[in-house]
C-alpha cells in the first residue's frame, strides 16, 4: 500500500512530512505535521530529521529552505507554483521602492524568495495588521494581494498604503452572492473567511483570520454551524478537530489546483529519488531571512 511504502521510506531517509492546511486530505493524513506556511517554516528550522518532504506551494517550500538552510527540502512537484506570488516580481518591486522612497516594504508571505530578499518585513495573513501597526513609519508598501492590502488598511488607522494589485484566483472564486444564497439557507451559520477573499466577501463576514485562525476560531466559538470562505483543504481539518460542528464550503470553486499537485505518488516518488529539491542560494537567502526575523520580533 502507497501509505505504508511512503512510511517506510520516510524512515530509511530520516524525513520528515510537513503539508498545508489546502492540501489534499490522504496528504494531510499521512503528514507528521499540518498547518499554515509560517507554523511549517518554524517546524522546519527545528527537526532533527536530515530530510523534510514539503507538501504546499513552491513559496513555501523556499521559506522553509531559508529557515532550515542545512535541511533538504524536497518538494513533490516544482510545477505546484503560487500564481498570487508570481504576480510580483523582484524587479517590480524594486520599481516601486524607487517610486516611494519613504516608504517601508511589507510583503505577504506568499512571495517569491527574490521578492522576500527586496522587503523590510514579511507578514502572514494571521499577523498582517499588527506588523503594519508596529511600524512606525507612515507610509508602507503592501504586497502582492490586494485583498489582505484592503483587510489591513480597514484595520490599521493613519497608515498610507501602496497595495499592489495582485489576488489569489481560488479565493477571487468565492462570491458574495454564493454566500448570500448560503447564508438563506443557513441562517444559524456563521460566516468565517480568509483576508484573501475579494473585499464584498470581507464586507459580509462575522469573521476574517488565516487558516490558522479559521481553525482556531471554529473550535473556540459556541456556534454549530459555519460558511467557510477559504480553500476547500481546510474543511479536513475543520471537521476532524470538530466532530459536532457542520462546515459548509461557500463555493464549490474554492480549490487551489496548485495544492492539489502534491499527491501521495508523487511523495512516494520524490523520497525514492531524493529530488526535486527546492534551495535558496546563499545570496538570496541572507537578504530574505532578515525580513522574517524583523517579523518575528515584532
Ligand atoms: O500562510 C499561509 O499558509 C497561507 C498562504 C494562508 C493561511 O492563512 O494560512
């Protein structure tokens, strides 16, 4: 059987399997770890395993390459690729600086490492507008999605936000009339999304957080029943950790066909071959650590 191969190898090879919360759930089972990119990325800088089988989108598995720089990180399929992050390049970003001199970079952490090594602070979707707070100046570049950008800037006060335009096509997917007609069927629900949503879907919500906070909000609320707007993966989790509680997906268009590449063959076959490898080079690695660590102070 494919999971007890994938488990045997796991051993011969001293790795370990780190997945995201929007990976396919037979993943997510046969995971060591699950959850959001930056929880992954702190698990990696800190195993002992020689080996970690990252199972996510490309931006992650190079975020746990610059944290964990003498791990291997294997990642099962280089086309699982993040089109929110490519919205961006280093050069574009580069243009902006020029443009704002003044202004101080936070980038999403849904960016490419050359993106990350151009940037002052990185944050996440469950700490965007506090690392926003936290920096004193007045002016902030935010990038590359403009719906955590709007999130944010309704958050924080006195703040002059450059938002780029990018936006994660999944979460665009989701739309306030797929809710809406939900929420007519549902009146006992609540509705909870991710800041990636398009900011009518932001609008109508009880409650905006992170996969993160989705999960953690869902198990402490007294409510039973809830209208989740973020990717489909999540719902695993959702109903595993709240066997008594009913989660609805608030479109059936909310799957990311990046995180559904990784598949439990292709894991197999990534820890037989011990490729592909995903690495930061050194240079790039340096400049994109320090944005992390500015985060993880804050
Ligand atoms: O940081 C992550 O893992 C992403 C992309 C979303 C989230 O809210 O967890």
């Amino acid at each position: 059987m494919l999971q007890e191969k994938i488990k045997e190898l796991k051993k011969k090879r001293n790795a370990i399997i780190l997945a995201h919360n929007y990976q396919l759930s037979e993943v997510q089972e046969i995971a060591d770890f699950t959850g959001d990119s930056l929880e992954l990325a702190r698990i990696a800088s800190n195993v002992k395993e020689d080996v970690i089988v990252f199972c996510g989108v490309h931006f992650m598995a190079e975020t746990a390459s610059i944290l964990a720089p003498n791990k291997i990180i294997l990642f099962p399929d280089m086309n699982a690729g993040c089109p929110l992050a490519n919205t961006i390049t280093a050069q574009d970003l580069r243009d902006l600086k020029e443009k704002y001199k003044d202004a101080i970079v936070v980038s999403y952490v849904n960016t490419t490492a050359e993106v990350k090594a151009e940037s002052d602070y990185i944050c996440t979707s469950a700490n965007a507008a506090l690392v926003v707070e936290k920096i004193p100046e007045k002016r902030i570049i935010f990038v590359p999605d403009r719906n955590l950008g709007y999130y944010v800037s309704k958050k924080v006060k006195n703040k002059e936000m450059i938002i780029w335009d990018g936006f994660c096509p999944t979460h665009q997917r989701i739309l306030p009339q797929d809710i809406i007609r939900l929420k007519e069927e549902h009146k006992d629900a609540k509705i909870v999304v991710h800041p990636e949503c398009r900011k009518e879907v932001l609008d109508i919500a009880d409650e905006i957080a992170s996969t993160s906070g989705i999960l953690r909000f869902c198990k402490e609320d007294t409510n039973k029943k809830y209208i989740i707007g973020t990717e489909a993966g999540l719902l695993y989790r959702l109903r595993k950790e709240n066997p008594g509680k009913e989660f609805i997906l608030a479109s059936p268009l909310a799957v990311c066909p990046n995180m559904k590449k990784i598949t439990l063959e292709k894991i197999l076959c990534t820890l037989e071959n011990m490729e592909p490898q995903v690495k930061v080079p050194e240079t790039i690695r340096e400049k994109a650590l320090k944005p992390i660590e500015r985060m993880l102070s804050l």
